[in-house]
C-alpha cells in the first residue's frame, strides 16, 4: 500500500523535458503552456521575457539575438540539472534567435510541478541559468546611434 507521499504524482515524469528550442521564428506561450501540462502538476508557472524599449536609460530601438551552435545542448543540460534538483513533471524552453521588435517574445520557459511554491522555485532556477549559463548575446541599437553587445536571455 502507498504512502499519502508516494502517490504516482508525487513521483518524477518519465521525462520530464518536453520541449527545448532555439527558433528564428516567432514563440508562443500557448505551445509552452501546452508542454508542460500534466495532471498530477498542482502548479505551473511560466516566464515570458519580452523585448523592451530601453536599456539603462537608454531608448532601444531594434534588438538582434544570435547564438552559439551549442546553444541549444546547454538549455537541456541546465534543465536536466534543475529537473534533478525539483520534482518537475514537465518543463519546456525556447529562446528567439534573429531580429525582434519592441514587445516580441524573446524567452518562454514553463514548469509544472505538484506544487505552486516548487514550480516557481525550478522557473526562476530554470530562466536565471539559462540567462547566465546559455550562449546567447544581445545586440542592442539604441536611439541614439550607439550599440552594444551582451549576454541574452
């Protein structure tokens, strides 16, 4: 007989990483969303970073995203470590790549979990890894006529 903590939905997905992606096209929460569902998940949580019009006081005109070809290898290898550190039934990731406009998506990532406190616990481990970790940069164009380059995410 099971213990009250043992219930199957308390237990690990079989795998848990439903979705990782690095795209010239546009994202969609819906697909993350729909990743990442599982009936035995009590919370999801989701990050969407999107293109802003500024930078450290700086009006930001056009912004551009490139990657490293290992870019895609390295989302997986932080979502396996924060698969092995949470209960995650499911976790999806995708990161833009190209040319964005002000208000695009240019990150989504989502987690379920049995539980809401988990499930923002692995999101917020999940996007600050990917953040620091990934090989992704940023060219901003500022209104101004400057640019500058920096780490993504």
């Amino acid at each position: 007989m099971a213990h009250a903590n043992e219930h199957p939905g308390e237990q690990g997905a079989q795998d848990p990483i439903k979705l990782i992606g690095v795209r010239e096209s546009a994202l969609s929460v819906d697909e993350v969303f729909r990743a990442v569902g599982d009936d035995a998940a009590g919370g999801i949580a989701l990050f969407v970073g999107t293109v802003r019009n500024h930078d450290e006081g700086a009006d930001v005109d056009a912004l551009g995203y490139s990657c490293h070809p290992s870019a895609e290898a390295e989302m997986r290898r932080i979502a396996e470590k924060v698969v092995a550190e949470y209960p995650v039934r499911a976790l999806a990731a995708v990161h833009r790549v190209g040319d964005l406009r002000v208000g695009e998506l240019a990150v989504v990532v989502g987690v379920a979990c049995p539980h809401r406190a988990e499930a923002f616990d692995a999101c917020r481990k999940l996007i600050d890894d990917l953040k620091h970790e990934v090989p992704i940069w940023k060219h901003q164009k500022f209104s101004d006529g400057t640019q500058e380059w920096v780490g993504a995410c």
